[in-house]
C-alpha cells in the first residue's frame, strides 16, 4: 500500500510501473555497457576475461551475477528509500535529492557486492559505464513520471474549477 498526500486510486499501478521500468533500465544499461565494452574490444581498449564460449549470451558468468545482484538492490534501495512514493505536494527538487541519495547508495552496495562476492574479472570500466547508464535511465523515469504527474494535477485542478463555475 502506497501513502501519500494527494495520491490516486491508480497509485499502486503506477508504483508498479515505476518498479518494472527502474528494472527494465537497469537491464538495458547492463545490455548497452555491454555492447560499449564490445565495440571498445574491438579497438584494443577493453578486453573481455577469458572463457566466453561456455558463458550464456556471451557474457562471463561474473558479469551475469553483477547483473542478478544490482537489480536485487536496486529493488531493495528503492523501496526502502522511498523512491516510488507518490506524492504530488513534494517539490521536484527533494524528489531529485531523494532519487539521488538512492542511486547513491545502490552503486555503493552493488560495488560492495562485487568486493564481497569477490568478482575479480568483471571490469571498473565496465562498472562504470554501466553505473552512469543505469542511473541515467532510472533517473529520466523519475523526471518523466513527475512531469506526468505533475500535469495530471493540473488537468484535474482546471476540471475542478470549471466544474465549480458551472451555473
């Protein structure tokens, strides 16, 4: 159950939503890091660790583990952090610093991951790409479904006080 000041009968649907794209983006940055670090091989300026031909997909088994565990924190941060509260009252900016804070702590706790799970082959290069593009993605869903929001409000406010108006 979604509390929030001013919210919709639609909100679980949407904070549903929300989850699926912030899952959806993690895994398309996963995928684009991906073909960043394939197309950087190819000019000698990042090399893939050995033993591709038994690896699913093409990827080393570590770089399949990266992906399980970041999307399994992201979820984690992301509903402890608040990140999927809806809440029309909050202004753009403490969204944005909240927001923040989660990715913040989701890129320490999956590169703390990497340590402790002692993934060694999978690349700092690699991590970062896919960081900043995972981060970007999940960050453009935030100011998209604020917009939404924001002129759903709007929308409805107008209605109300043409409603009011009527004779």
């Amino acid at each position: 159950m979604i509390v929030s000041n001013g919210s919709d009968a639609n909100a679980p649907q949407k904070n549903d939503l929300a989850r699926s794209v912030d899952s959806a983006s993690v895994v398309l940055a996963f995928a684009a890091a991906s073909m960043l670090a394939t197309m950087l091989s190819k000019i000698d300026l990042f090399r893939w660790p050995a033993g591709l031909a038994h690896s699913p997909h093409g990827w080393p088994p570590e770089y399949i583990i990266l992906l399980i565990v970041s999307l399994v924190l992201w979820a984690v941060v992301g509903s402890c952090m608040g990140v999927y509260k809806l809440n029309r009252l909050e202004s753009s900016r403490r969204m944005n610093l909240r927001l923040g804070r989660a990715l913040g702590v989701w890129v320490a706790a999956t590169a703390a991951g990497v340590f402790f799970l002692k993934l060694q082959t999978v690349s700092r290069q690699f991590d970062l790409s896919f960081f900043i593009l995972a981060s970007l993605f999940i960050f453009l869903r935030a100011v998209v479904e604020r917009k939404l929001l924001v002129r759903s409000a709007n929308r409805q406010r107008f209605a109300w006080r043409c409603y009011r108006r009527t004779p």
